[in-house]
C-alpha cells in the first residue's frame, strides 16, 4: 500500500504542474535569428553581385569569390532550418506530452467523482430501505 500512495503522490506532483520550454522557445528564437541574418546576408551577396562591374580586371575572381560565399549561405541556412524542426519537434512532443499527462489525471479525478457519488447513493439507499 506504501508503494502505492508514494507513486500516486509522485504523479500528482507532476501532474497538473508548468512544463517550462522557456529555453526551448529562447534557442528556436535564436535560431529564427541566425537564420535572418543568413537570409540578409544572401541578399546583399546578391546584390553585390548584380552591381558587379563586368569590365573590372577582376571581375572572374570577384565573382567567383561571392558566389562562393553565397553557396556557403545555403548551406548554413539549411543547417539552421534542419536544427529549428529538431528544436519545434523536442517542443512538441513536451506539450503533447503534458496535455496528455493532464489529460489522464482529469479523467482519473472525474473517475474517482463518480465512484464517490455511487457509494453516496448507495448509502444513502441502504439506510431508506
């Protein structure tokens, strides 16, 4: 019985309680950042090499040196937008989580409610008759 009203107590306690995905929320954020920074970065790369002057001497090396860094932009975007579906799905499943634990516990309650009125009324009908 001992082990019973220990477990009962230990899901009580979790139940019901904050789930905190604050640091989860603060690194999806930071990675919305770095990933706007990437995306700003592409778009002066851009235009950079639109407003290249093609009669410059070094015209072949300057434009291969920025499409260089812009293929590099990709490949960081990509990084970033891999790591923020990690970051969205550890989130969630933490909320999932919590909803259904709470979910469990609700209906444990309401469960535990109605066996409580039945032996009310069963009482209360075994003392009038």
């Amino acid at each position: 019985m001992g082990k019973i009203a220990y477990g009962r107590r230990r899901t009580e306690k979790k139940i019901g309680t904050a789930v905190d995905t604050s640091e989860m929320e603060e690194r999806i954020e930071a990675l919305r950042t770095q990933l706007k920074q990437v995306q700003g970065t592409k778009t002066r790369l851009e235009h950079q090499m639109d407003n290249l002057d093609v009669t410059d001497a070094h015209y072949n090396k300057k434009i291969s040196d920025l499409q260089r860094r812009y293929d590099e932009q990709y490949d960081k975007a990509e990084t970033i937008e891999t790591q923020m579906d990690e970051w969205n799905s550890r989130l969630l499943s933490v909320r999932q989580e919590k909803i259904s634990a709470d979910n469990v516990y609700q209906l444990l309650l309401a469960s535990k409610e109605i066996h409580l009125h039945r032996v009310i009324a069963l009482n209360i009908a075994e003392s009038m008759g």
